[in-house]
C-alpha cells in the first residue's frame, strides 16, 4: 500500500489526510493504475507508527527511483542452475538439475541424445554443452541444452576423435569451451580441443596439456583453464596444468594438487578452484583449492560427506556442488549431493539427491567461475 496526504480541498499530510473533495482519508492504492502520481512529503502508516506498508505490484517510476521487476527469478531469466548428466549404471541418458542457492533433490531435466558417461562439459551463461563419452564404445558427438529450459539435448558437432574419461568439470568461459586429457584407444591423450559455445560445429585444436591424462578434474576463471591431477602412463599424476582460454596454445606447469588421484571434478568461483574426491586408488574425500590467478601448489580445503571417486561437480561464484559417484565401505554408487561455500573452507554439507545412484556422471552449471 501507499499512503499520502488527502486531496485538493485538505490540508492534512501522511495518514490522516484532509477532507478535500477528492483526497478523503488520503489512503490510497497504487495497483494497477501505472499512472498514478503521488507527491508527499512524509509517508507513514494509516496510524503513524511506522513506515509506509507495500501491499500487491508497486511500480516507482521517477527520476530518483528504480523500477522494482516484476515476476519469480525464473521469469526473469536469473542464472544459477546445476545440471548432471550421464553415468553408470547405464550408461544413462538421464539429465538432472537444481537451483544451487537452494537446498533440495534434483528434478528431471530431459535427456542426453544417446545414454552416456565419462563426458565433458562446458557451459556459457545460456548454454550448457557434452561433449563425447562411453557410449558404451568411445563417442566423439557434441551435444547441447539450453540451461534455463528444460528438455532433451541436440546435436552440436563432432570432437576430432571418439573419447571418454576426459578432464572433468566445465571448463570454459562465456565464449570458449575447451575439452581436454581423455581416453581414447589404447592409452591416454594430452590433446586440448574447443568450441565456440553460441555457435554449433566441431571442435578445433586448441593445445595440450603438459601430459597425457584421464579423469582429472578443471576448473577455470573468465581468463584462465586449468586441469588437475588425474591418471596417466603409467600411474597417477598431481600435476596442475594452465591455459589461458581466449588465445591458443600448450599447456604450461601451475603447481601440484595435494594427492595424486583420479576421478577428482573440479569447478569453483572466478577466483577459486576446487576438486572434490577422488581415487588413488582408495577412495578419498578431500578438497583441495587453488586460487585460479596465481601459481602455486593446491591447499586443504576440507571432506566431503562421504569418501568417493567419480562425482560430477558444478557450481555457482558462491557454492560448489559435487553429486553421485561410487563410495567405499561397501564400494556402491552414490546419490548424494554434498555443497560447499567456495569462499571459505571447511566441510561439505548435505544437499539432497540425486534422482539415481550414478557414479561419472558430469556436471555443468550457466553461472560458474568462468562465467565471471
């Protein structure tokens, strides 16, 4: 509600009004008359003892105010979805999300063009991006969604070779997603590929990376990609390695994770790097962090909810997901959604579920680090 003074025959400001002929109590709503034009000079309650009570759609249209907007954050086109998809049993086609500043189990999505696991993902602000996988045999498909829809995947293009077991967690900025390390047959690649994400077609050359690696986690600020441990020939490697996303090129040494592991996601804010869990070989659940703009070696972060390899990992500037994979003590899949506040560190906290126990599936969100 707003509340003036009375009309043009009263003298009375605030509540109580005047008895002019047009001004009465001097209460009065603004609903959907959008011209309605008020000049007070104090604004009060009916009864004077507090400030003025907003009551329906209020629309303030001045050179001094802003225009509140209208409708749910939904409607408005707001970002922080997480988005999982693919996995084991299966593979599984099914596409799963949920609204990352919420606690809550995952909703149905749509699917994947064909079931899928070991995937890459990138995402821009709007589109969300797999890219080859197990299919059972090694895929090399590009497939896309639009985040903030709901709905079964298209095809994007083609990687340059069929490939699994990639650096895992979405690894782009709003521009460029890159895909990089993996499995294609007999051993692992050190090959770097993008894709221009508003566009559709296939990949390109981008670089590679210091190693050949599988099953590392990424993640990645506005500026800079970087890929963190992972298994190799002929073991597992804590090698940190770094591009720089908008030029082309090899990648170069940023330092060492704490363990050297496989099936560690990474994702993080536009500052901040994260990877969860993992397998070297017995199953962990560390969090290592690095601060995504410097050089340096990887720090305790904190533990997850329970010790696994094979999560997906997604997340917004301010809290990272980490959802499904196998567990140890007994070695099953997972449901869980574990969450953590990316700018501090500690332990991670219960989320909800997923729709399914899934270990590998992938993860991707429209508002992670990369996304500024």
């Amino acid at each position: 509600m707003g509340y003036g003074g009375g009309g043009s025959g009263g003298g009375g400001s605030g509540g109580s009004g005047g008895s002019g002929a047009s001004g009465g109590s001097g209460y009065r709503r603004v609903g959907d008359d959008r011209t309605a034009n008020i000049k007070v000079d104090n604004i009060t309650s009916r009864d004077g003892k507090r400030g003025t009570d907003v009551d329906g759609i209020v629309e303030v249209n001045t050179t001094a105010h802003f225009i509140p907007p209208s409708g749910t954050t939904a409607e408005r086109g707001s970002r922080g979805r997480g988005v999982f998809a693919g996995g084991f049993p299966g593979p599984t086609n099914a596409i799963q999300y949920v609204t990352i500043a919420t606690l809550g189990n995952a909703s149905d999505f749509g699917d994947l063009t064909s079931a899928s696991r070991n995937v890459a993902t990138a995402a821009s602000s709007t589109r969300g991006i797999f890219a080859g996988g197990q299919t059972p045999g090694n895929s090399n498909v590009i497939q896309y969604i639009e985040i903030q829809s709901t709905g079964n995947a298209f095809d994007f293009g083609d990687l340059s070779i069929a490939k699994r077991n990639f650096m895992i967690g979405c690894c782009a900025n709003n521009t460029r997603g890159l895909f990089a390390g993996g499995s294609p047959v007999p051993a692992e690649t050190d090959k770097i590929e993008y894709v221009t994400m508003a566009s559709k077609g296939n990949s390109s050359h981008f670089g590679v990376l210091t190693v050949p690696v599988r099953n590392g986690g990424t993640a990645a600020s506005p500026t800079r990609a970087v890929f963190a441990s992972g298994v190799g020939t002929p073991s597992f490697t804590n090698l940190i390695d770094y591009v720089t996303i908008a030029t082309l090129g090899d990648a170069q040494d940023f330092g060492d994770a704490t363990t050297s592991a496989e099936g560690k996601p990474g994702c993080g804010s536009s500052t901040r790097g994260i990877f969860g869990g993992g397998a070297a070989p017995g199953f962990l659940d560390t969090i290592d962090y690095i601060t995504i703009a410097t050089l340096g070696d990887a720090i305790d972060f904190g533990d997850l909810t329970q010790a696994r390899q094979g999560p997906a990992a997604a997340s917004s500037t301010l809290r990272g997901l980490f959802a499904g994979g196998t567990r140890t003590a007994p070695a099953t899949n997972s449901n869980v959604i574990d969450y953590v506040t990316i700018a501090t560190t500690g332990n991670a906290s219960d989320f909800g579920d997923l729709s399914a126990e899934v270990t590998v599936p992938t993860g991707l969100s429209d508002s992670h680090g990369g996304l500024g």
